[in-house]
C-alpha cells in the first residue's frame, strides 16, 4: 500500500474518532470529567475517540505498533526496536473541549525510523481534516482522491506584523521575550495541533512553543506543516525526532516558508 493510499484510510479513521468525540461534545456535562495521574482532564470522548483509532488500525492490512496517549505505555526496551509505529492522540485539546471553544483536534502519525512520515489531523468541529505524506505534499482532504493543496507563506523574519501563534492555554514568560525581538508582532491564539496548521494554511507565521509537550502533541501536524513548505525545529537548530526514549518533547519552533 503506497503512503498516499495508507493516508486515505487514516482520514476515514480519524473522522470515525472525530464523530464519537462530538457526539460527547453535543452533550458534553462537565461532572463526567476525570483526572488522569499528572492532573490533566480526561473525559468520555478521549476513550471512545482512541478505541476506535486503535481498533481500526489494528485492522488495516500492514500492522504497526501504537503510541497513544491513552493507552499503557511500552518501555523503551520494546519501543527502540520497532521501525514503524503510530502516534496517537485520540483528542489533542482536551481542556479546549472542555472550554467548548472547538479547538481540538485528532492527530495520528506513522513514524519510521524516529522521523514521521505520514500524519493525519482531524477537526470534528468544522469537519475538515488535514494529511500529509513523506514527499507527497500536504493536502486538505475534501473527498477519495480530490485534495485541496497546503502552501505555508514565504516570509522573512525581519518583516514587520509577523503573525505568532501560541496556545489559548499556555503562553509562558519565555514565549513573550522571543515573540517581543520581532518588529510589531501580532499574536493569534489557538489550541491544540491547530498552531501547525493555521502556519501551514497560510494564516501566519511562527509558532514558538517554549514549553512542554508531548510526541502525540506533534507528529501529525509536524509533517503537515513540513510538507507545506515550513520547518520544525529544536531550540538547538536540530530536528525533533519521534519514539524517543522520554516522549516529552524540547522546545521547538515551527515556522513557515521562511527566506
């Protein structure tokens, strides 16, 4: 199966999730909030969404390994020697969610060899997903075989009213000095993997996450972003990798089509 084929029936996983999610949403009550152990909210939504992933992957004809979220994770161990595996994030947003403002999100990704190489994000409240493949472009899917192309704006970093994306919630101390070396910043506030693809859908600039996240956080709108002509990178010019021994990832840039 070609990595553009493979992308397809992610598409129509990820839009499986995506109604699950909403059919929680319309009926959301926030007492069905849990806790998972590092405090961060859980709700019904994230399990049904990331059952259904991880059954429908596990039933696709080539059968990797899954990293999600909200499954047990594998030591290490195991994990180093697996070549493919998926990274999951059954609902990447939650506490947008919750907040019932729609910006979240399901984010799949195949990792082959610590780089991603195809990745899927999908938002149930505006029904539209995003795919990309290694070298294949990113694209908005809109039907079986009919995309609509992604191309990040070419900018320079000295223009003036560079657009910065940054979280509805986490903007740190950090994240203000670095936007502020910038003539005239502008901030536009989203949630979730929605920071990558607003920059890849040509509605701005740079995202500078100078705080914590997770793998499943970025790997699929990584490549998305990537395809579309932008970067991601460490703080140290280096690439993020994936399937990493601690899945927490540096902080990172992701920009667009940078001169």
């Amino acid at each position: 199966m070609t990595l553009q084929a493979l992308a397809e029936q992610v598409c129509q996983i990820s839009m499986k999730a995506g109604k699950a999610i909403l059919d929680v949403y319309d009926t959301f009550d926030p007492t069905g909030i849990k806790k998972k152990e590092d405090d961060s909210p859980l709700t019904i939504a994230d399990q049904k969404s990331n059952e259904i992933i991880c059954f429908h992957l596990k039933g696709l004809n080539k059968k990797y390994p899954i990293i999600s979220e909200e499954n047990k994770q594998v030591d290490y161990e195991e994990r180093k020697e697996w070549k493919r595996c998926w990274l999951v994030d059954p609902l990447d947003g939650t506490k947008e969610f919750i907040k019932r403002n729609g910006d979240f999100t399901v984010n799949i990704a195949l990792v082959e060899d610590q780089k991603i190489i195809l990745g899927v994000v999908y938002i149930p409240v505006t029904n539209k997903c995003y795919f990309a493949f290694k070298d294949g472009g990113a694209h908005e899917y809109i039907s079986a075989g009919n995309y609509k192309k992604l191309e990040a704006m070419a900018f320079s970093k000295t223009d003036e009213g560079l657009k910065f994306v940054c979280s509805r919630s986490h903007l740190s101390e950090e994240t203000k000095t670095y936007v502020n070396q910038f003539n005239k910043p502008e901030f536009v506030s989203r949630g979730s993997s929605l920071k990558f693809l607003i920059i890849a859908n040509n509605e701005a600039h740079i995202y500078p996450r100078l705080g914590p996240t997770m793998e499943w956080d970025t790997a699929a709108a990584h490549i998305i972003l990537e395809e579309a002509g932008g970067k991601v990178y460490q703080l140290d010019q280096k690439e993020l990798r994936y399937n990493k021994e601690n899945l927490l990832n540096p902080y990172f840039i992701a920009e667009g089509n940078t001169n």
